[in-house]
C-alpha cells in the first residue's frame, strides 16, 4: 500500500481490509512535535476500475492497451548491472474510470478541457444514492431519485458529488458484450433535478450517465447546458450505501486541452 510506504512508521497502527477496495488506516494528529497525539480512524474506500490490456470503454472509444516496453532486461554502466521494468500505455481519454470535461459535450468555444477544470471540483463532499433497482435500459426518473434520496437521510447540498448506484457492474461483467450498451440512466429531467439542487458532478458505474442512444446524448447536452458534468466507470459504490456523507476524491490527469481524463476515484470516511 503506497499510503504505507510513505507515511512515517511511528505515525501508523495496523491497518486491515474493511471490504472490497477499503483501506483503513490510522492518521495521527498533534500540534507540536512534542505534543501528544490522538489517533483517528480514516478509511479510503477506492472507487475505481481496473485499467489494463485491452478494457474496453464506451464504443466511441478505443480500447485501453499496455503493453511491456522494459522487461527487467539488464543494462550494464560501469560495474554496476540495472534491469528495469515500465510499459507503453495508449488510451482514450475516456478510460476506466474518468471524468467527462464540458469540452467533451459543449463545442462552444472556451468549454473547459480537463486541465482547466478547478481541482476544487474533484475534493468535495459526496453522497451515494441507492437506485439498484432500475431495470438494464430504463430510465431513472425524478421520482425514482426522490425516493433514494429521502431513503439516504441526506439532503444534495451546493457543490455535492452525487453517487449513483445502479448495481451495474453487479449484473453484467465487462467480458459480457451487453456491458458496453445495456445500462440504466438517468431520464433528461432527473439530470436537472440534479442540477437544480447544487449537484456539480454526478458518477454512475456505466459507460454512459443515461440509457445508450438518444437519451444518452440528451443528458450529455443538458450537462452542457447546466454547467455540471459526471463521472462514467466508477465501481465498488455498494460500499457506500447507508453510511452517510463522505469526502469524495478523484484528480484527473494535467492532460492539456484534454475532453475527459481516468481519475482515481475514492471516498474517505472519517
Ligand atoms: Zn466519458
């Protein structure tokens, strides 16, 4: 665990797996260097999907590809033998899990690029609604997201990165060849529900936030219009139901002028 390998030893207790991609881990908070410290329990849940050879994304999209560039073959400098191992990585923008930029669905000249999104957008507050009842296909309507949210016990508050779980990934793998077509979404209106409410960023598991086809375009546009966007491919979402408010966490990649980038989604409990 890299959290690990970088935390100084005597600021860590034993950390243990609370669940599918949990981690919990001890941080310690003092206020000098001699001061006595108090433990709190933090735990990071990861949200994100595998990205490796040939994962495929939406259908507009290519494939993700990685493939060995140094293989551990020893190099010879001096005395001294060095054998190294990294890849060569080719990939849309769209891969695994990522974050749409309004330049990817808005042509209007000056629509942000990734790297001019505010990475305040990708530190916020964040809450997971539980919709894993919506049939593959169907479209989610206002009164399908004002029943999860009632059932939640939270209120969408300014700026919120709203969850959505479909139990997607549960149902159909990505070895499946419906995984790329045959998902649930929201309807246009429950996209400005979202909306209207503060919600800047909204995440879904799927490869599209609404069903594919017209409704998918639909809500791409109303993003556009709305000034807000969402997450596509996010997973382990189950993991947040029924436990409140959580820190959310995804920083895309500094890709200049880029229509979306892979994040490393997480939630944080504290
Ligand atoms: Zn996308």
């Amino acid at each position: 665990m890299l959290l690990r390998a970088l935390t100084p030893r005597h600021q860590l207790r034993p950390s243990s797996l609370q669940c599918p991609g949990a981690v919990s881990l001890y941080c310690a908070a003092g206020t000098s260097r001699n001061a006595s410290r108090t433990a709190r329990k933090q735990e990071i849940v990861d949200l994100s999907r595998p990205l490796k050879h040939r994962a495929l994304c939406h259908p507009f999209h290519p494939p993700f590809v990685m493939t060995p560039w140094d293989t551990h073959q020893p190099m010879v400098a001096g005395k001294t033998t060095f054998r190294t191992a990294s890849y060569y990585i080719s990939m849309s923008d769209h891969s695994g899990t990522h974050i749409d930029a309004p330049k990817h669905f808005d042509p209007t000249p000056g629509a942000l690029s990734v790297d001019e999104m505010p990475l305040e957008d990708f530190y916020t507050e964040g809450i997971c609604l539980d919709l894993s009842h919506a049939e593959l296909g169907a479209g989610i309507s206002v009164e399908e997201m004002e029943t999860a949210l009632s059932a939640s016990g939270q209120e969408i508050k300014d700026g919120d990165t709203v969850l959505l779980y479909m139990a997607y990934n549960k149902r159909l793998s990505p070895e499946d060849p419906r995984w790329q077509h045959d998902f649930p979404g929201l309807v246009p209106e429950s996209v400005h529900w979202l909306a209207d409410r503060g919600c800047k960023i909204f995440g879904v598991e799927a490869v599209s936030p609404a069903p594919e086809g017209e409704l998918n375009f639909i809500a791409h546009n109303i993003c556009g219009e709305r000034g807000i966007t969402h997450i596509e491919g996010l997973d382990n979402l189950e993991s947040l139901l029924g436990r409140g408010r959580f820190r959310f966490v995804g920083f895309p990649l500094k890709l200049v002028g880029g229509s979306g980038s892979p994040i490393r989604a997480v939630a944080i409990f504290d």
